[in-house]
C-alpha cells in the first residue's frame, strides 16, 4: 500500500538547498518514488505552521521510505540539508 514521506522546509542557504533537492531526486529514483508536488506555503487558515515549503513524495510502502531514508546515498546527503535548511520529514500509510 502507498507511503507517503512529507517534508516540512524552511531554507536558509538556498545554493546549498539546491545541492540537496539535485541529491533527492537522485536518490529516490532506484526506489521507483515519485514526487508528488513541491509547494511553497500561501497561508495558514487555522492553527500555526512556521514552514515555508513542503514536499510530498510517494513510495511502495513504508518500508521502502525507511530503506530509501537509511541508504547510503541518502544519509551523505543529511549534512548538506542541516546546513541547506531547517526540516521536518514525517511519513504517512494510506488508511
């Protein structure tokens, strides 16, 4: 069943963010993910969300995401998003 990863960003150094979001897409093709959309936030109707960007990505199952997010390609790419951005990545299953 479908899993999606969710990312919640705010950029601080937007050359070293796009050094990052080359490395995901990178990362995620031999995993058959797919974008699903990149947004930037226009308003918060209800509640308060300090993110300015978000990312949905659609893989297999959840055990796809957890393989994809612990590979080797991927975790060379964390100290460039720590310094690219502040990041929230959470993951939801299809109910």
């Amino acid at each position: 069943m479908a899993a999606y990863l969710v990312g919640q960003i705010t950029v601080k150094d937007d050359k070293l963010w796009q050094e990052y979001v080359s490395g995901v897409a990178e990362s995620i093709a031999p995993f058959d993910a797919t974008i699903i959309f990149r947004g930037k936030r226009d308003k918060v109707l209800a509640g308060s969300h300090d993110y300015k960007l978000i990312v949905v990505i659609e893989f297999s199952d959840l055990e796809t995401i957890d393989n994809w997010f612990n590979s080797p390609k991927y975790q060379s790419l964390i100290p460039v998003r720590d310094q690219a951005a502040d990041v929230v990545i959470t993951t939801y299953q299809v109910l």
